[in-house]
C-alpha cells in the first residue's frame, strides 16, 4: 500500500513536467536568434495605419523586465532550468525580437524630423544600448541551455561539459540582466519625458522653438 501510494504521489508531478532542452529546441531558437540579426536593420514606419514605435514599444517595455527577473533566477538555480530552460530561451528570444522591432521603428520614427533635441537623442542612445545588451543575454542564455544540454548528455567538447563553464555563464548573464533591466528603464523614462516635454511644449505653450 505504501508503495502505490508513493506512486499516486508522484505521478502528478510527470503530468505537469514541461518538456526538456533538446537538440531540435537548441537549434531552433539559435534559428530565431539569426533571425533577429537579419531584423536589425529593419524600421517600421506605420503600423494599421498609424505610426509603429507607440505601438511595437510596449512589447519589450512589459516583457523585458520579466526576462531579467527570470534569467537571474534561472542562472542561480540550476535545478529549475531542468523544467523551464525552453521556455526561458524561447522567451528571451520573443524579447529580443520585440526590442529590435522596437528600437527600428524608433529609428523610423526619427528619420525627416528637422529637428531632434537632445532627450530624443539620449532615448536613442539609450534603446540602442538596450538592443545589443538584449543580444548579449539572449546569447549567453542560448549558450548556458546548450552547456547544460551538453553536460547532461555527455557530448561535445570535454571543456564545455564542466562545471566551471556553466557557472562562468551563468554569472555573466546576472550582470547582463542587470544592465537590460537598467537600460529598458532607462529608455522608457527618456522616451516618456520626451513625449510629455512635447506635449506640455505644445498644449500649455511652454515649448521654445529649436536654436536657428
């Protein structure tokens, strides 16, 4: 009875079991990842008739800070990545995908204005700061699931497979997250005192008009 019901016990816990990295998953996210880089250059002007950046910029802005609060958790408890490691990659990889849209339909945003002070700039900056850093953690937590897949299995290159990759990569993506998190802040707040500043310069008459 004992053991039967040691069984009944555990069974629910195989039911909900999510599915592990694989050598298919691998691949295909690392697929996406290059997709990513093909989209770079990519700057979408109007979306349903109606300028794209408002639209497209809300996506990394709500998503990209769950990313970083999940991918330190993740890097320090290795044993939860055994469950949700493909969720992890397939979402960092949603997030950066997000945020390149994002920051080329800023780009598009930008382009023919006369004028362009300097808040706009740094916002600017500051998304361009938050693409590559988005690609470095998307990267490094592609390269952590692989070392893990590898370890796990036995295969690959004798010195990916020990511990000390593993946590060397995994403390390199705490300090990414962290820089993301900052800069996905940073962006936003810089874009918002943009839109306010014009608003208020437009509405209540305050604006002054651009030197020359």
């Amino acid at each position: 009875m004992a053991i039967s019901t040691s069984r009944a016990q555990r069974a629910p816990d195989r039911a909900f079991t999510l599915p592990a990295v694989t050598g298919p998953a691998l691949a295909a996210l690392g697929l996406l990842f290059v997709v990513a880089l093909a989209l770079t250059p990519v700057e979408i002007d109007r979306a349903f008739s109606l300028p794209a950046h408002p639209l497209l910029l809300h996506v990394p802005v709500i998503l990209v800070p769950l990313l970083v609060v999940a991918s330190i958790a993740l890097a320090v408890l290795p044993r939860w990545r055994d469950r949700l490691g493909v969720l992890w990659g397939a979402f960092a990889v949603v997030c950066l995908i997000a945020t390149v849209l994002a920051v080329g339909s800023g780009e598009a945003f930008l382009e023919g204005r006369p004028f362009v002070d300097q808040v706009l700039r740094d916002h600017r900056e500051a998304a361009e700061t938050l693409r590559i850093l988005t690609f470095g953690l998307t990267a490094a937590i592609l390269v952590l699931l692989a070392v893990d897949w590898l370890r796990a299995r036995a295969v690959g290159p004798a010195v990916l497979r020990t511990t000390g990759v593993a946590l060397a990569v995994s403390a390199l993506i705490v300090p990414l997250s962290l820089a993301t998190g900052f800069f996905v802040i940073r962006t936003g707040h810089l874009g918002a005192k943009a839109a306010w500043s014009r608003e208020g310069g437009q509405e209540g008459g305050g604006g002054s008009p651009p030197g020359g």
